[in-house]
C-alpha cells in the first residue's frame, strides 16, 4: 500500500496542474497514471488558451461569450470563476516558460476563435497542448512530486453509507502494467479525478486509444452523479480516414470552409451570416453535415477547409504541423490544395458533477478538466476554453484537496440538490446486469467497499483500502482465467451503434436503437476473458477493464439524449426542434443506485454573486 496526502488519478492538463497546486499548499502529493504525463491526449490540444489579457477585453466579456456558447446550460458561478482565474493562471505559465507565440512588440499573441467576441486565444503554433504538457511536467519534476507512471487505476475504495453524500472516498485501486501487480492508494486528504475524455465510446473521434471515460464511470458507479451526459461536442473539421483533429486555428486565421459546388455555404447557406466559419463548433458541425446529406459535399462525406490565401510564410509561421498532419494521413499538401475534413466527436461537455473547488458529493473526492461537469461549457464548450479549464480547475481541485481555506462554493452537489424526478422512458432496463451469481463478475461488481458495515458501523480507511484491492484482484484473476469472448468485439459493436445513433443529428428511433445494442453489448461483456495469460504489460486486460468504463458512459450519453426533449447547443432531436427554456433550463442528472440508473435534474444556475445572465437568442 502506497499513502500520500493527495493521490491525483491522470497527468494530463488538469491533473499535472492539481499535483502542482496541492504541492504548493504543502501536500505529499502524487500522480498515478496510465500513461507518461508528456504522452497523455493534453499533447493533441491544437487551438489555443483563452483569457482576458489585453485593453478592451474583460473577464466579463469571456464570461458572456462562455454562456452564450453554453446555449445558456452552464452555471454563472462556474463561468466567472473560469474567466476571472483564468489570466492569473495564463500568465502563471507563461512564468514557467510556456513558449507562448509572440508577436513583433514581445507581446504573447492572441488570435480569433469561434465564438468568442474579442481575439483572446493565446497560442504555441499549432501545437499548444504539446508545449502546455511539457512546461507543467517541469514544474512536476523541478519540485520532486512522485509519479506513478503506467500505473492503471480501476476503482476508488468508498465507504458503503446508503446516501452517497455520507460516502468517503479513501483512495484508488491500481493496476501496475509492467509487473501485473494490484496495490492500494491511501489518499490521507483526498482522490482528485483527472483521466480526461471518453471519446472511445464513438469510432470517429479525435480522442486518443487511452480516452475511454475512467474517471468519470469510476466516479458514476461509486455514487457520484453523472451531469449533461448527453452533450458531446463533435468538432467539425477532423480528417476523414482516421478522426485527426484539424485545429479550429485554421479558421482562427482566416480559412474558409468550401462545399462541392464551391460554395462558401457558412454564408452562402445562411448558416452564420455574421461570423462565417467561426461560429460556434455545434454550429459549424451541423451545417457541414447538413451540406453532406443534401448532396453538396464532396464524395457524399467530407467539406474542404482551404487555407492556401493565408501564404506560406503565414502557415509555417503558425500552422506548420497541421501541414503535416494533412500530409501524413490525407495525402494533401495545405499550401497547394485544400483539406478535406469532416465532423468527429471531440469533447465531452458532461462529466462527473462537482463544484467550483473540484469537489463531488463524496467527501475526499474530486475531478477536474474533461472528467469533471461543474458547468462551464453547458450545452456546448468553446474553442480554446477547454486549456484553461485545466488550468483553473486543476488548480482550484489540487488547493482545496491539500486543506486550503476557501470561498464556500455556489453549485450544490449530490442527490440533495435534485429539482425534480426525470421521466425518460427507455425501451429497455439500463443498468448493471443481474447475473444470479454471488462471483466476481467481469465488470468488477458494485462499489468496491461494498458489505463492510455491520449495524451502521465503519470501518477504518485502510480497511476499506485493503477490501477494495482484494475485490479488484479477484476481478483481475477472474478475466484471465476464465474462457470467454474477446473485449474487443463488444467495444466494437458500442461504438458503431454510438456513431450511427448517437451523433450530431439524434432521431428517436435511433437512441432507441443504441440502448438496445449497448443492452445487448452489457450482456455479451459478462462474458468477456483475456486470452493473453502474461502478467506483464497485458494490453488485452487493460482494454478489457476498460471497456466496462466506454459501455457505461455510453449508456449514460444516449439516457441524457433521449430524456432531453429540445434543440439546444450540441443536441439536436429530430423530433424536438427549438430550445424550450421554459422546461429544459435544467441539467439532465444520472445516478448509477447500485446498478440501477435513476434520472433526475436539477437547475442551472444563471445566477452568480457577480451578475445575472438572461437567456437570449443565439446567432452568429
């Protein structure tokens, strides 16, 4: 058993900035992942960091243009929280020598994105989350924080109370990949949750292998809501042969987006009369596929984004590796011809919920950056808020799981801030599967403390530890000894039915469809078995565990789809075709209950200490 202060699960953006923060409060703090921090899917971050740094931009401006691109489903308290921290924290990187692209003066540039009514995306070329990562895991190793590299976490040791608010979060359960091991974290203080995004829950996604939703499906099933499921973004321009991410600081810079007829559609089309290709990336994602499915796209699949006028000395200046990108994976040179691109999911504006401090309604728990929902992004995030999101969050999670004293947050978590039952209808039983059997099943059963209390009595942190990492050995032993089928033919078959039914356009029929495949999926992954017996980096068991966490937050994505009965931001219904505010001002809330999902919504809070947002209608 390992013990520190502060155990954060990821190190990525968020994560390396929460072990720094509770570092300088004065934690023994530690980093557990899966992968080396520099290679964590941070490093794929393109666009840029926004914040409001010079003469004529404001915190207030940033925090309009954050709700407005929320479609009015983020929190007021969480937005200026983001966009007051988030200049202090810019300029606290670029303190520790973040490779800010510059302009003549010295000056750290800034440049256009969608959305955003003033250019206050600051940059590193094109390649902003690469130099982010690096410059963060120098102040990880300048200040001797322990890293636990290629260490997989796959559950939380809590306690057993009925009411999750009552839970207590000891610590985490891990997987050593090279020695095969299963040991315990001790985390005195708390567990800070930053395992980043789930996009292997789609096919065609700019997400890394290793984002397969960790942390927020560990957090989901050991009693923490899950928030807004249902709002994925997919970013419109990805090469089409493999979900690589073009940066949205190709149309930052002033490249334009052509049909097949060659026409300009964001304008032509009327689809954003006023900012073109810099409308929000729901926006753009929609009209490019609208383009495709009325026969003007081009091979019936893809739009072109030329940035041939921008010049070579322009491109190589500050877009040189999306030149590489094209080339490697399209064949196309981007100084002579265009780039075919297409929508793919990028972003999950849901998560686990918490609050401005990064907490979750179990104590000693937290989450922060792409795992977590304290409401920021709402219905739809943003270009270039997703960087400082790591930085202001993280920071604020790693403080206050260290015992920094500070301000009482807004946001209510937990069963207790419910507003109202859900009344979704799925046309199957979502949830765990009931296999009769008291054995360890392939999903690992329920909370991993389960069945530790005897007449309301708790037992001791440690041995709360010790059961959850004799539970995970056992679901380890189990999976590579049975015989069973492969994992890979039922992540396979999630994410085929989450891309066909679950994507920018969303029918009915369709999420019905992807309920019953991922039913379907759940049954067939209580029979799943690693055929490879070694006990040394064994890939297959790492994907096999980590395929319960894509099934789950699949599930969870297409129950918020179907419960969310408007058009608003990321989520278009076929049948439900204008933004009700009247019913839908409201974030749709999962439960996992033992294995039995319940839907529930509490309100969004348009209000902050600061001012009062009134939803209005959003053009561009």
């Amino acid at each position: 058993m390992y013990e520190h202060d502060v155990i954060v699960v990821g190190a990525g953006g968020a994560g390396l900035r929460a072990a720094i923060a509770a570092h300088e409060e004065g934690a023994d703090v530690a980093l557990v992942t899966k992968l080396h921090p520099v290679r964590s899917h941070t490093g794929a971050a393109e666009g840029g960091i926004n914040a409001a740094l010079r003469e004529g931009d404001d915190w207030e401006l940033h925090a309009y243009d954050t709700m407005k691109g929320s479609d009015y489903l983020g929190d007021a308290p969480a937005i200026d929280t983001f966009a007051q921290d988030a200049p202090e924290e810019v300029i606290q990187i670029e303190h520790w020598g973040m490779p800010f692209s510059r302009e003549e003066d010295g000056g750290v540039s800034q440049r256009p994105f969608g959305g955003m009514s003033f250019p206050r995306t600051t940059y590193a070329g094109a390649e902003t989350g690469h130099h982010l990562l690096h410059t963060m895991y120098e102040q990880v190793v300048k200040r001797g924080i322990e890293v636990y590299d290629e260490w997989y976490v796959t559950n939380l040791a809590v306690t057993d109370h009925d009411d999750p608010e009552n839970r207590q979060c000891h610590g985490a359960v891990a997987y050593e990949i090279a020695t095969g091991t299963v040991e315990g974290f001790w985390a005195r203080n708390g567990v800070i949750l930053a395992t980043g995004g789930l996009g292997q829950a789609f096919d065609h996604t700019t997400n890394a292998v290793a984002n397969t939703g960790d942390g927020c499906a560990m957090a989901y099933r050991a009693g923490v809501p899950m928030e807004d499921m249902e709002m994925i973004q997919f970013h419109p321009t990805t090469l089409p042969s493999t979900g690589v991410l073009i940066s949205e600081g190709v149309r930052g810079e002033g490249g334009i987006l052509y049909n097949d007829e060659g026409e300009r559609f964001m304008f032509e089309q009327g689809y954003a009369n006023n900012d073109g290709e810099l409308a929000s990336r729901d926006v753009v994602s929609r009209a490019e596929l609208t383009e495709v499915n009325e026969g003007r796209g081009i091979e019936d699949e893809y739009v072109d984004l030329d940035m041939r006028h921008l010049g070579e000395e322009r491109i190589l200046d500050r877009l040189e590796n999306i030149l590489h990108l094209a080339e490697d994976f399209e064949g196309v040179d981007g100084l002579d011809e265009p780039m075919p691109v297409k929508p793919g999911q990028h972003y999950a504006m849901g998560g686990v919920e918490t609050d401005e401090n990064g907490e979750t309604c179990i104590d000693g728990l937290y989450a922060a950056g792409e795992t977590a929902c304290v409401s920021l992004h709402g219905a739809n995030r943003l270009g270039g808020n997703a960087l400082p999101e790591l930085l202001v969050f993280g920071a604020r999670a790693g403080h206050h799981a260290a015992g920094k004293d500070m301000k009482t947050a807004e946001i209510q978590t937990g069963p207790s801030a419910r507003s109202e039952p859900g009344d979704v209808a799925p046309p199957i039983e979502p949830g765990a599967v009931d296999t009769g059997s008291d054995d360890v099943a392939a999903d690992g059963g329920e909370r991993s403390s389960s069945d530790l209390r005897t007449d309301g009595a708790m037992v001791e942190p440690k041995e709360t530890l010790e059961h959850a990492v004799q539970q995970e050995r056992t679901r380890v032993e189990t999976l590579l000894e049975d015989d069973g089928i492969n994992h890979a033919e039922v992540r396979s078959n999630v994410q085929q039915t989450m891309t066909e039914n679950v994507n920018v356009f969303r029918e009915e029929a369709g999420l019905h469809q992807a309920l019953h495949d991922l039913r379907q999926a759940r049954e067939r992954y209580e029979n799943v078995a690693v055929s490879d017996p070694s006990r040394t980096y064994n890939t297959d068991l790492i994907h096999t565990i980590e395929t319960r966490n894509v099934l789950d937050v699949a599930e969870a994505i297409t129950l918020g789809a179907l419960a969310r009965e408007e058009f608003r931001g990321a989520h278009w219904r076929a049948e439900f075709q204008q933004r009700r505010d009247q019913e839908w001002i409201k974030h749709t809330m999962l439960a996992w209950n033992d294995g039995d999902p319940e839907l529930y919504y509490k309100p969004v809070l348009l209000e902050s200490e600061h001012k009062e947002y009134e939803p209005k209608e959003r053009s561009y």
